[in-house]
C-alpha cells in the first residue's frame, strides 16, 4: 500500500482561536487542543489507514531482526564446520605423507637399487643357480650308475656284486632327491610373481600420489643395523648382465 504524505491524510492542527471559533459554530471536536474534527470521517480513515502501514511497517522490521539473528546463526555454524574439515583435510594431508614415506621404504623412489626389484633378481637367480647345480649333480649321479653297472657285469663274487648294487641304489635316491628342483623352483616362482604384483602395485599408488617427482623431497629411508652374520647373507653379487632393469620391470606390466 502506498503511504503518502502526512498532510494529505491530516488535517492541519488548530490554534485555540479556531477551536473557539468552530466550537461557537456548533462544530464537535475530539479530546485535546490539537485533535482532528471528529465529523470529518475521510480525515479519520486516513488515519486508521496510516496507522495501519505503520505497524505493518514495524512488524516487517522485527521480522527483518530474527531473520538476521538467523543468517547470523548459519554464518557461525558454517564457520565451524570449515574449522572441522580444514583439520580433516589436514590430517589426511599427513596420511599422504606417511604413506609416501612408507613406499619410499620399499625402495628410495628414483634410484636403481630397488629394494623389489633387486629381490625379485635374487630369487630368480636362486632358480637358476639351484637349476643349474641340480643339473650337475644329475650328470654325476648318471654318470656313477653307468660306471657301476660295467663294474657290475665284470664282478663274478657275489658279495662284491652286492656292492656294486647297492651304488646303484644310492644313485636312484639321488635321482628322486633331485626332484625338489622343480618344486622349489615353482615355489620361489610365486613368490617372485607375487613380488611383482606388490611392485605394480606400489608403481600405481606412485602415480596416484603426483609420480615420482613427489618423492624428490622425501629423505631415503633408515636403514637397519646390521651384525656381521647378517652383513654376509647378501650372498654373491648379481650379473650386471642379468640385472632387470627398471625399464624391464616397466615393460612387463604394459
């Protein structure tokens, strides 16, 4: 509703001389020297009119007061639950760290000397070498069964014979030892695949974190104190040649 001006809705306040006056006029006027000509009715619903925009007025203010008590109240509670997720967002920032440093652990992110890979190489080169020893001694043993059995066909004493025999029986024995080759060698083949799919594994998660050069800050990890019987169970070195490179290792899995 539009509310207009004061002085059109009232009428102009009367001296005392006017009042004197429209009472001598037989005019009726309302309770004070100021008050408005009660028998003007339009005068009057003006005023009830204006009096009713201004209190609407005022409970639109009071309204406007608990609506910004309210937003007031939604601005603390948000502030306080940035607070929560900044200290969330920081702690899973420190669990990003500790884990970047723990797969630093396997092996100093960017060196050659991988702790995987160089394990990998060892385990494969005790297939090989166990492979390859087995090889020997079943050419031996072949070898003492076929001397045995011409010792056997020249020796006509009975006992001797059962010498000769029992040579023979040794070497079978040697034979059927010899098969732990190849079930050892299976067995350290797990391994090794398993090894491989820990180091893929680790390889994704490196990449996952921002890739390698993530890791440029990060201090290569501890190494443990050694004894001396420990310090000699790195065994004998590897092949430069038949070292897997890093790039190998990267081929495998594309």
């Amino acid at each position: 509703m539009e509310i207009k001006l004061v002085s059109e809705h009232f009428p102009k306040r009367l001296f005392s001389a006017e009042i004197h006056r429209m009472k001598s006029r037989g005019h009726v006027l309302g309770a004070g020297a100021g008050a408005v000509v009660s028998n003007d009715k339009g005068a009057i619903e003006r005023h009830n009119q204006l009096m009713e925009a201004i209190n609407s007025l005022g409970n639109k203010i009071s309204g406007m007061g608990e609506v910004s008590t309210t937003v007031v109240g939604d601005f603390k509670r948000e502030i306080h639950e940035a607070a929560g997720l900044r200290q969330q967002l920081q702690e899973m920032s420190n669990a990003i760290l500790q884990t970047k440093k723990e797969i630093a652990a396997f092996g100093h992110i960017g060196e050659d000397d991988d702790h995987i890979i160089t394990m990998t190489s060892q385990l494969d080169a005790v297939v090989a070498d166990t492979e390859k020893a087995t090889n020997v001694i079943l050419s031996a043993a072949e070898s003492i069964d076929c001397q045995a059995e011409r010792i056997r066909g020249h020796v006509k004493d009975e006992e001797e014979a059962g010498w000769v025999d029992e040579i023979r029986d040794q070497v079978v024995k040697v034979f059927e030892a010899c098969n732990f080759q190849d079930i050892t060698g299976q067995r350290i083949n797990k391994v090794v695949t398993t090894l491989k799919f820990i180091d893929e594994r680790v390889t994704m998660m490196i990449d996952i974190l921002g890739g390698k050069s993530e890791f440029d800050g990060l201090p290569p990890p501890d190494e443990l104190p050694k004894d001396e019987d420990q310090k000699l169970l790195n065994g004998p070195q590897l092949d430069e040649a038949k070292k897997i490179s890093q790039n190998e290792i990267d081929n495998l899995f594309n």
